[in-house]
C-alpha cells in the first residue's frame, strides 16, 4: 500500500508544480484586465474632461453670440430712435421719457435679426428757451437669449438756422473768393468752387465750417475737384487750413444732403399755425417792425394796421399768392418772431433786431425770392411816404436770418448803388440757389456776420433737420438704481 500512496502523493505533486497548467494562465487573465480596467477608467476621465472643455467652450460660444447678438440689437434700435427722431421736423414736446412703440412689454423686434431691444427716448429737460435745440438720450437694451446688453448715446438736432450760409444748387466761383470770409457752418447739396487771385494764402475765402456731398463736392479751377482744402498746384488755401485739414466737421466732403423740398413745405405748412394764432395776414404791401410790434398797410392810401407780438404771438403768415411785400425797421425788433411770405420779400432799408441771445432772433422766409429792393430815389421811380418809403441808396444791415428754401437772395438791379455797396446780415442766409447782388463796382456785396447763438437757439417755429447728430455714446452704464424708463436728463 505504501508505494501506492506514493504514488498518488507523487502525482498530486507533479501536478501542482507542472508548468504552463491553468491557474498561471488565470493569473495573467486577472493581469490583463486589471490594465484594460485601468486604461477604461484612464480613457473615461479623459473623455469626461474633453466632453466638459468641450462643452464650456460652446455654452462660452453661445453666450459670446447671444451678446454680440443682443448688442446688435441695441445699437439697431439706437438707430431706429434716431430715424424716428429724423421723421419730424420739430424736435419732442414733451421732456418726459418714452418708449418706441413695439409689442405690449415695448419691446420691438428686428426683421433677420434673433435680438430684441426695448428702446426709451429721454428728452433733455434742460432747455431754458421756448426754440432752443434740445438733445435727447436715447437708451436701448438689446436682449437675445441669454445675451443682454446696453447702449446709451446722446443726440443734438441739426437746423437749417446753425448754418450761416446754406445752399442747395451749388456755390459758384466769385463767392468763396479773396476777402470771403464766414466766421460760421456753411453747408452746399452742389458743388461748391474756391478761388484765389493771390499766389500766397494772404486774403484767401475762409470760412469756420464747410460741408457739401458726394454728389458736389469742392472744386478749385483750374486743379478741379479735391477733397483737401489745398490741391497741388491751386492757389487757393482755404482758412483756416490748420482746421480743414483735419476733416470733419470742419471740411466735409461726404455730409449727407439736406432736403430744401421738405423745408419749404414746412415753412408753407406754418399757414394753419399761424390762423389758429390770430397772425395769419392777407394782403399785405407794406410792413415796418417796430419794437414788440408790427405795423402794416395792404395799399397806399389804406390805414395803418397793428399786430402786436408776444410768446403767443411770433409767428406772422403772410398770405400774399405771388404779391411782394416790402419789410424794413421802424425801430428795433424787440422779440423773437419768424415771419413767412407766400409772394416774394422786398428788403426795403434796415432791419434792427436783437440777436438771439438778448432777445431774438428774427427769422424772414419767402417761399419765393428774398429781394433787396431798387429804391427809387436811384432809379427815378415813385414811392410811398415816409416811413413806408423804400431806403436802399446805401449800405443795408439786416438782423435776421434769411431764408429762401425754393428761391434766392438777389438784388433787383445789380446796377444799383452806383458805387459798391455792402449787404450785411448779421444771423444767416439760407438759399435754393445763390442770387446775384451786384457786380464788381456796383450793387452790393454779400457779408455774413453769423449769430453764434443760432447754433443752440432757433428762431420760433424753425424746423429742425433729419440729421442729428450724437455727442456722446456708453455701453453697459451704471443707472445707479434707476430704470430704463426713468427721466434721467
């Protein structure tokens, strides 16, 4: 028995020991999963980490494009604000805050476009003078999905009276030459011509501001066209250059147009304002200004009729058809008034008023000419009696500012003074295209003292234009615990 269990223990013994039997290849199994382990666990973080970069970088993404999104849509309804602004010819009443129509919440939506915005116009409450231009801030909050953004800008109107020499057709060579000088904005739709006799810059036109459009431009015979103030081979500097040369706003070659058809039918609308003033005039031959008054006759054997003015009434509508009337002082004007013919207006002698910032200005609008009339004493003709009587033999200062939004400013004989004479208006001149006023030894010539409180103040019931312009312009502001729609200027 003995070898027997020998044997078996033998056996059992060989048995455990042979090499290459399953357990070592079980071992290694339990090995090789263990690192398959390991590597998905490895492979998993690693996914995990790519799947959260990735991911924070599209959730950063969106927001990026929500915000560029919703400023887009902010800074769409700053402009829309200011087309809507641009659509009325007089600037907001009312200096209380208000929404831009959009849907029951205000907010207004944008074709192609994912943002909204919610859009306030706050007029400035500051304006101490009945026809001052008052700005407004306009604050627009753009949101589109999770982006929302705020703009706030600032924005003046443009007027027809800032500019001290406005013109539509062109400015034609002989007027921006030696000894022009326009210590003011002027502005041209044409094309405006600069010349200069003298081969150095002494005596050349100057002029503070200047502007004209793509469609006109500067011209500077015999170079032609150029968008600085001095081409190459021209002998014309225009002053002051260290100004021009600089660009806007000083020289503008690219301003955009002003539409003188509008100002005329604005002007002509002011027919209804004036009848339910009690200042609509029929008939009218003759008018003097006289203090806070005006007197009129409608012939020359007809009575002496009185308008007296005040804040209520400074507007005077002369409804005249085509029929001049002649204008002159009395004594000096002194109160605001605009006054508007429907017939041509004779400038019959000088006319005194207070400038605009000590009591004026005067504004004179013909929907026709503007017209500095012969006076007979010159050319032999008959007249009225004094002071009804036409006295243009000499020099003529005017106190106002002249527009002729469908005509011009002319003379009725360019031979008349038979010496030079000057016309000077001290405010502004306003023109559908440039009348002559005399020639180089007689007649008159053109001064342009310009009214720097035009630039703030309009004569009553002037318009504004569609431009306006922005003064300033802040993103993402500090309201201090204010609201949106809160009267903040």
């Amino acid at each position: 028995m003995e070898p027997t269990s020998h044997n078996m223990f033998k056996g059992s013994t060989e048995t455990i020991d042979k090499p290459g039997n399953g357990n070592s290849n079980g071992s290694r199994r339990g090995a090789a999963l263990a690192v398959v382990f390991l590597v998905m666990i490895v492979l998993s973080i690693l996914a995990g980490a790519v799947y959260m970069l990735f991911e924070s970088n599209v959730r950063s993404l969106n927001w990026t494009i929500d915000r560029i999104s919703a400023r887009f849509a902010a800074e769409s309804g700053i402009r829309l604000a200011v087309h809507h602004l641009s659509l009325d010819p007089v600037p907001p009443a009312e200096t209380e805050p208000f929404y831009l129509p959009g849907d029951s919440a205000g907010w207004i939506s944008f074709q192609g476009m994912d943002g909204r915005a919610l859009v306030v116009i706050d007029p400035c409450d500051s304006a101490n003078e009945p026809f001052a231009n008052p700005g407004v801030e306009i604050r627009s909050r753009g949101r589109s999905r999770e982006g929302i953004e705020t703009v706030v800008a600032r924005f003046v109107p443009d007027s027809p009276s800032r500019y001290a020499f406005l013109v539509d057709e062109s400015i034609p060579a002989g007027f921006f030459a030696d000894g022009r000088v326009i210590d003011g904005p002027a502005h041209c739709n044409g094309t405006i011509v600069f010349s200069s006799a003298s081969p150095d810059s002494a005596n050349d036109p100057s002029v503070r501001e200047i502007s004209t459009t793509t469609e006109g431009g500067f011209y500077f015979p015999p170079y032609g066209y150029s968008e600085i103030p001095h081409p190459e081979g021209s002998n014309t500097w225009v002053q002051p250059f260290a100004s021009h040369r600089r660009g806007s706003p000083y020289w503008n070659t690219d301003a955009p147009g002003i539409d003188f058809a509008r100002l005329h039918d604005y002007f002509n609308g002011l027919q209804s304002e004036a009848a339910g003033r009690g200042t609509l005039l029929y008939g009218v031959k003759r008018l003097l200004f006289d203090g806070d008054r005006i007197l009129f006759k409608k012939g020359i054997l007809s009575p002496t009729e009185v308008l007296q003015l005040s804040p209520d009434s400074n507007l005077v509508f002369i409804e005249n058809g085509g029929i001049p009337v002649y204008m002159r002082s009395s004594t000096q004007l002194s109160v605001p008034l605009t006054i508007v013919s429907t017939g041509p207006i004779y400038i019959s002698g000088i006319i005194e008023a207070k400038t605009s910032t000590n009591g004026g200005p005067l504004g004179i609008v013909s929907l026709r000419d503007i017209i500095i009339a012969e006076d007979p004493s010159m050319s032999g003709g008959t007249d009225w009696p004094s002071p009804w009587n036409v006295n243009t033999n000499r020099s003529l200062s005017v106190n106002a500012y002249l527009a002729a939004p469908s005509g011009e400013l002319r003379a009725q004989s360019i031979c008349y003074p038979t010496e030079k004479a000057y016309f000077s208006v001290l405010g502004g001149v306003l023109e559908s295209s440039v009348g002559r006023l005399g020639t180089p030894n007689m007649g008159y010539e053109l001064f342009i003292g310009y009214d720097a409180g035009l630039s703030g103040v309009r004569p009553p019931y002037f318009p504004i234009l569609e431009h306006w312009k922005m003064i300033s312009w802040s993103d993402d502001p500090d309201f201090e615990g204010m609201n949106i729609e809160d009267n903040m200027y």
